[in-house]
C-alpha cells in the first residue's frame, strides 16, 4: 500500500481511536435501540402522513405525488430534528471521557500524531451518527415512488442534516481538546445547541414579521436562515412561502445568506467545522486551553483570574508554621441538605456571574419589550410574539437547568464517594431526598424570577391601560396579555419545575454515571412533556371549559393561552367580554388543578425513592 494512502486512511477508516470507538460503541445494546428507535419514528410518520394525505377509494396520481412530497417534508423535518438530538448525545462521550486529565496522559503516550488523535474521535464518534443518516436513505428512496420529490432534494436534504451533525461533534471534540470542561459540560454544550437553534429561528420569525426578509413581501429568507439547520431546509423544501433573494440583487456575503442559503449552510458549517479541528489539532499535544497562560507553578491564567480566594485569616498557625485561612461560619436550614443544594451551585465566581448576567439580560430584555410596545415600536402582534418567544425561551433554558441539577444531584455524590459518608449519618432517606428537592427548587426561583417578572410586569402594564398608549393595548378585543398572568403562571411552572427535579433525582438515583442520568432524564423528560403538551394544546383548543386544565399542565401551552388568549381559549368561548371572563376563569382553575396534578405525581415519585431507596443504593454499589 502506498504510503501516503496509508497516511491518509490511518486519520480515519483505519484510525486506531475510530476503530475503538466504532467496535465497543457496535457492542452496547442502547446503540442498536437508538437506531431501531429512530427508524421506526420515520416510518411511522412517513404512514402516518400517507393516510392522512389520501382519502378512501381511487386515488389519482396527483394525490400520490402530493402524499408523497407532504410525507417526503415531514420525515425530512423529523430527521433532522432527531439528528439534532441525538448528535450531541453522541458526541457527548467525548466531552466525558476524554477531557479527564488521566485519558490525556495515556493517550499523548501513544505514537499517535495529533491529527490521528483529534480527527480518531471525531470520525470515531461521527460514525454512529452518520450510520442513522444512512440507515434512513432506504426509506427516502421509497417517497421517488409516489412521484412530487425531486432526488435532488433528498440528497440537499441529507447534505442538511450532515452539515449539522459535523459541526455539532468538532465543537464537541473541540471542547473535549481544551480540556477546560468535565461531565458536566455536556449538559452546557446541549444547551447551548438547543438555545442556539430556538434563537435563531425566533430572530428569523421577527425578522419576517417587520417584513425585512428577501421575497417582493419581505417574508422570504434572512441572514439567520443560512445559521440554523431547520431553517436551510425550510429554504429548500418550501421556495414559494420562503423565498430566496433573486440572483444578482444583493453581492458579497449578503449574497452568500439570501440567495444560496442551504448551500451556505453546507459550505460554512463545514468551514467552520474544520477551524475547529485545525484548532484542536494545534492544541492538543501542547496541553489545551488549560494551560493558556500558565505561570511557573503552572496555574492557567483562567484559574487565576476566576479562581476562588480565600477570604480572611485567623491568627493562629498550623504544624508547619504557615497561616490557617478561616471562612466565616454559615448558617444552616433545619434541612443541611436543602442548605447544601441550594448554597453549593453559586459557590463558585464564575456560577455567580452567569446568574447576575441571567438576571440582568432577562430582566432588562423584558422591560425592554413593554418599552417597545409602549412607545409604539411594536404593534400588539409583534409584542405578543416578542413576549411569547422570550417566555419560552427562558423557560426552557430553566427547565433544561433543573433537569441537569437535579440528573446529577445524586450521581455525582456517588461517583465523588460524597454519598456513602452521607448514608453514615442520621438523616433519612425521606430527608435526603427532600432536602434535594427543596435545596433545588430554591436555587431555581431566583432564575424564575426572569420570566415570573416579566409577565408580571407586562399584565401590570396591560391592566393600567398601558398608562394612555396611543392604540391602546387590545389585540383582536382581547388583552394583549392577560392581567392576571403574572399571578396564575408560578402555580403552574413551580410545580411543573418540580416535577422536573423529581424526575431527575429518580433517573440520578438509579444510575451509575453523570452523563447517563442527564441523558435519560432529557429523554424522559422530553417525552413526557411533549406529549402532555401537545395533547393539552389541542384539548385547549378544540374541549371547552376541561380544556384550559389540561393545557395548564404544560408552561408553553399555558403561557401561549396568556398572551394569546382569543386564539388558545376559543372552544372554551371568547366572543365578547363574557365570553374572555369564563375563559380567564377557566384558565385561573386549570392552573390550580395542574398544579395540584403536577404536586401528586411529585409526591408518588418521591414515595416511591424513599420505598426503594436503599435497595437501589446498595445494588449500584454492588453490594447485592
């Protein structure tokens, strides 16, 4: 074999890193299930959406083509949706694994260049990921029967979702090298992708709103659609309600973004996937970021900027001669361990920090909507969009924060050995378990104090008559945001966060690792309340009266019946002043019966722990 084919193949087919990872991840069962899991989801929809897109009897060959382009669309969204999620899941490992200083050690022993270390992983892992894409080109190729789907667009399509999936693991790798992150960190980085995907598309739907995108109606593609995946394929699969910019009207970058937006997403995520690995290549013998600015005593410059001091010094001296550093005593909670998950996550500068900007961004962006629309800015739609989109936003930033605190609340203790010193203690298992839920809740109010506040600022605003703004503040003769709001929304979301935690703690408790605790709460999570969701949306707007209850028991349901409460309470009867009174009433008792819900299910699960605590304890312990 030549040699320089044989340098070549050695970066990724025949890399021995790839080959590691490609046979142990070919071995475990939950590889296998995630790509049966995933297929099945395909071809589920795809029948789903053919029985729907046709009707009984003869069917012309019109109708097949548009059931087949209509199905073509859906698992094209789909797929991309799944490859979003599951990408990072995957990637994940490298994250966890390889950004321990141990596997570094071992592995920079080897006669491995840092090509072969970096692009090993990355191929290593991409592999699982790509193996998803392919496996569904089958079920594709059967749409080309019905007629209405051009190939070209399948392959687009796959070139989409394989741009994303690229990106998405060299950043992974990319953080991995740094070796500036642990376990955690993966949590940061899935919420990152997800925070990235929901602001993009929330800056392209305001964007076509004030009629700035390309098209004659401004509603066309805009400098966000060649940045985010789902909007490159919106581009492609709908050129008539999406349009791009005709050729030779804009030039230079602009160019690029408005009038060739899918192949600017392919192009640039792959650029942009390869400065990562370039970057990575560069750093990953010379010890990462990490050691960016180390001194002599080998502490990086990160470490000394943010890095905890010790505040005040008692006078006496320890066996050496040197100072003893003393911290003031604390108080504690009649619980320690409420105390303990409650102080311990803004125990560090840089924790503190991103809550102060949490806080400060959130709050002053709120306030900076009701300004907008006071002053005339924003007309009642645009606000209730901006309002709707932040408040979603916001929560799910939250809720993904309370699934990562509490997925990992217990796991971790258990990894560290914190745990086993907890269990020689008095405290009980209802106390520990209590003690958790309580310590994270408190630690989440301050954050839901963002979007509590905002929507409490806003139905202020709403009930004194936006204080004489010209227009004044009705949207279809309705409020454009519910008065009471502010007041009615934490009795849902606190409980809904909640039972968030509950669920995390369960998965925390029954796992043995970090990352798999996270990803399976996620997953659960994700599940449940998608489909609670989706069920409460359309109960909420087909069922009367029992359908503003069900839809309460989601955040994004209800807080969409708050700002649009014309168009999500409409079964429930909002023609005219009577008929909006019933319907707020309506809502108002839907949030104390979802809470009261979301408060049963917290305390069965929590039953439940305490019951089959220390079984559970002692048999990922091994001692049973």
């Amino acid at each position: 074999m030549p040699i320089l084919l044989r340098w070549f193949l050695r970066l990724w087919i025949t890399n021995p890193i790839a080959v590691r990872l490609v046979q142990n991840g070919s071995r475990r069962n939950r590889h296998m299930l995630i790509r049966s899991a995933y297929l099945a989801a395909l071809i589920v929809v795809l029948l789903w959406v053919i029985l729907l897109s046709t009707s009984a009897g003869t069917i012309t060959y019109q109708e097949f083509a548009k059931a087949g382009a209509r199905s073509f669309e859906w698992i094209a969204y789909l797929q991309i949706t799944l490859i979003c999620i599951l990408a990072p899941v995957f990637m994940g490992g490298a994250i966890a694994q390889e950004a321990s200083p141990r596997n570094w050690e071992v592995l920079l022993t080897t006669p491995l260049t840092a090509g072969q270390i970096v692009l090993g992983n990355l191929f290593g892992r991409l592999f699982f990921v790509l193996a998803l894409l392919f496996c569904s080109l089958p079920l594709f190729a059967l749409t080309q029967y019905f007629g209405g789907v051009p190939g070209s667009a399948i392959f687009a399509s796959y070139f989409v979702a394989a741009g994303a999936a690229l990106l998405v693991g060299s950043i992974a790798i990319a953080l991995s090298v740094s070796r500036l992150v642990g376990k955690r960190a993966f949590f940061v980085f899935y919420v990152a992708v997800v925070s990235y995907l929901a602001v993009t598309i929330a800056i392209d739907l305001a964007l076509r709103q004030a009629a700035k995108g390309a098209g004659p109606m401004g509603q066309g593609v805009t400098m966000m659609t060649a940045c985010n995946p789902f909007l490159a394929l919106y581009a492609l699969l709908n050129p008539t309600n999406y349009p791009r910019a005709a050729a030779g009207l804009h030039s230079g970058i602009t160019a690029w973004f408005l009038e060739s937006p899918v192949t600017t997403w392919c192009v640039g995520s792959t650029l942009l996937s390869m400065f990562f690995m370039v970057a990575s290549v560069i750093t990953v013998r010379a010890g990462g970021l990490q050691t960016l600015g180390a001194g002599e005593d080998g502490v990086p410059i990160m470490k000394r900027l943010f890095g905890r001091k010790i505040v005040g010094r008692v006078g006496g001296v320890d066996g050496d001669g040197e100072s003893q550093a003393h911290r003031a005593p604390r108080g504690v909670w009649s619980n320690p361990i409420a105390w303990r998950e409650a102080a311990s996550r803004n125990s560090t500068p840089a924790k503190i920090a991103a809550r102060i900007i949490f806080l400060l961004l959130g709050g002053g962006f709120g306030v900076l909507l009701i300004w907008l629309f006071h002053v005339g800015t924003f007309n009642g739609t645009q606000f209730q969009f901006a309002m709707t989109a932040t408040l979603w936003g916001e929560v799910l930033v939250i809720t993904l924060v309370a699934i990562n605190t509490a997925a990992t609340a217990i796991s971790k203790e258990r990894e560290e050995g914190t745990l086993d010193l907890l269990l020689t203690t008095p405290i009980t298992a209802s106390a520990y378990l209590s003690g958790k839920l309580r310590g994270l809740i408190m630690y989440l109010l301050p954050l839901l104090a963002v979007p509590l506040g905002t929507l409490l600022l806003a139905g202020l605003y709403i009930l004194f008559d936006g204080f004489g703004r010209e227009g004044g503040v009705l949207v279809k003769g309705a409020p454009a945001v519910l008065p009471e709001a502010g007041l009615i929304a934490p009795i849902v979301i606190v409980p809904f966060m909640a039972f968030c935690v509950m669920i995390g703690l369960h998965w925390s408790l029954k796992s043995r690792g970090t990352l798999s605790s996270t990803v399976g709460t996620v997953g659960i999570v994700g599940v449940v309340a998608g489909i609670i969701g989706l069920c409460g949306w359309s109960a909420m707007l087909r069922i009367p009266m029992l359908g503003p209850v069900l839809g309460s028991l989601s955040p994004a349901s209800f807080l969409y019946a708050c700002i649009y409460p014309v168009d999500a309470l409409c079964a429930t009867g909002t023609g005219g002043t009577s008929g909006l009174a019933g319907a707020r009433v309506a809502l108002a008792i839907g949030a104390f019966i979802a809470a009261a819900i979301l408060g049963a299910v917290c305390y069965a699960v929590h039953s439940n722990m305490v019951r089959t605590f220390d079984m559970t304890v002692r048999k990922l312990a091994g001692n049973t």
